[in-house]
C-alpha cells in the first residue's frame, strides 16, 4: 500500500503510515516521500541518521541523502560523500553509474552557483578534478572546466592520476595536450609516457615547449602564408586554425622542418576539400615543393584526428 501511494505520488498519505523509526526500510521511503515533497531540511535530518544505520538499503539511502544535499545547494559535502564512495573497492555496477553520473551533475550545478566568481576564484578542489580525471566515462564540458581549473593549482599533487591519465587510450588527445601544457606552465620535471593514436613518446614535461611555441608551428605556418595570405586570406585564417588542431592533436609527436611544406600543403588540401573547394593537386605540388604521395600520407593523420 504505501509503495502504491509514492508511486502516485500521495507522499504525505504515505509519510503519515511511515513511524517505525527503527526499521531501515521505512527510513528510506521516508526520505523518498520528504524529497518528493521538497522538504529538504527535514530529509537532511533524517538522512544523516538514515545513513548511519543502513545496511541493505545503504547505497539507495545514500542516492536520496546525495540528493538532498545538491537541493539544498550543499554540493561540498555532496561531493565528498559520492567521492568516498566512487573510492571504495567495490561498488554495485548499477550505484557507480549513478553515482558517477551524480557526481558530474553537482560539479556542474557548483559551477553554475561560482559562475560570477569563476575567474578569480577556486570553484573544484584538487581532489574533485583527480576524481574526473579517474572516471571512465566523462562529461565533456566537466571535463575541460576542471582543467581550466587546474591551470591555478598545484599539478603536482595529482601527477600519478595524470600519467594514468596520459597512457590510457581511451582518453581524448586534446585533454592529454591540455595536461601536457599545465605541467610544462608549472615547470613539472618528471618523466612519464603519453599515448597518442597508438604511438607511444617519452617526455618530460619540465623540457618542452608549449605546442604553439614549437618551431614546427612557425614553420609550416609560414608556407600556409607564403601560398594563401595575399590570394585567399579567408583560406589562410582556416588553414591555420586547423593547424593548431593538428598540433595539439599530435603533440608531442616531433614535426622535422623538412616536413614542413608536406604538412602545410597536406592542410591546404585538407581544408579546401572540407570547404568543397576545387583544388589542383599538381598546383600544390609546385607551390609546396612535394609530390602527392606525400601529401596523401600526411592527410591520412588528418583524417585520423576527425574519427
């Protein structure tokens, strides 16, 4: 009887039949009919207790608590609750995706309530960007505010996460770049390994040079200019946007300056073809100095980077 009334949504009906204090179950339904009534102080109250003591109901007593607390716009203590519990060794499969899925959610909604503060303060703390970097599967915009975020603090307190981070293949290549740059920004001497696109570098980051600063962008640029800034400097603007995406895809994989006119000429083509612009092959070939063999090759990393 009292399911049926939650079901149909009568929660104060069922919340008057609900007063066995000592039994987990009527506990829980408890805060099931207090959220449902948005009474959030009142299930905060009797979820900290609920909590406490639950055995067969803890993680669905912690769900509602969670929720209560992102209600209420307590999303620190949210937080730290959903991280203890993504922490522990075992977890039934179907709490940690809605935990995971919790846990992106309140990153976001305390985003959003920082969002006036956002460029002067501190909104995600080191241990809530090491749990994004853990998750398997990630909110894409969560993703890339946390790593804003680490641009202010200190990298080297999460570096372990982060060459997991860099070896893992599953995990998006221009992240891995981003990383790369907040730990050449802070000046981060440790050896590590990176994957990208099935290649394996060995850098340290203490040593590189950010990807726009490389010469391989200055290079390449300069024959994209040579080719295009006076005839088509629409085209010229395209082409080197698209050639900070490709170094920020590859890097840190080393472009040589005899590659260079490859890669440029390889962009053009690449861009133009995108925009469906007629092009020559063989006026490529005479502008940039190569052969199309070698054009083709380079456009095959270009259309690897877009899969």
């Amino acid at each position: 009887m009292i399911d049926e009334l939650i079901q149909s949504g009568e929660y104060n009906q069922a919340l008057s039949l609900l007063n066995d204090m000592n039994d987990e179950n009527t506990r829980y339904l408890r805060l099931v009919c207090l959220v449902g009534l948005q009474e959030y102080q009142q299930a905060k109250l009797e979820g900290a207790l609920a909590k406490a003591k639950a055995e067969e109901t803890y993680y669905d007593v912690v769900s509602m608590y969670v929720t209560t607390l992102k209600e209420l716009g307590e999303f620190e203590e949210a937080i730290n609750i959903l991280i203890e519990e993504l922490s522990m060794p075992y977890i039934p499969y179907q709490y940690e995706m809605l935990f995971n899925t919790a846990y992106d959610e309140i990153l976001l909604e305390k985003q959003e309530a920082h969002y006036e503060l956002e460029s002067k303060n501190q909104i995600f703390s080191i241990e809530e960007i090491e749990q994004v970097l853990k998750k398997k599967d990630c909110n894409e915009d969560l993703l890339y505010m946390v790593l804003d975020q680490l641009q202010q603090l200190n990298v080297r307190m999460i570096i372990p996460t982060i060459k997991d981070y860099l070896l893992d293949s599953r995990r998006h290549f221009f992240a891995k770049t981003l990383l790369i740059e907040i730990m050449i920004d802070q000046q981060v001497d440790e050896d590590m390994e990176v994957e990208k696109f099935g290649a394996y570098y060995h850098i340290n980051p203490s040593y590189m040079p950010l990807v726009l600063a490389q010469d391989a962008y200055q290079g390449i640029g300069q024959y994209l200019e040579n080719a295009l800034e006076n005839d088509n400097p629409t085209m010229f603007e395209q082409c080197m946007d698209y050639l900070e995406y490709f170094l920020y895809a590859y890097y840190p994989k080393e472009i040589y300056d005899d590659e260079y006119n490859v890669v440029a000429a390889s962009i053009h083509y690449y861009v133009a073809t995108l925009q469906s612009y007629d092009i020559d092959m063989s006026d490529l070939e005479v502008t940039y100095y190569c052969d199309e063999s070698q054009i083709q090759g380079v456009v095959l990393l270009l259309k690897q980077i877009e899969v």
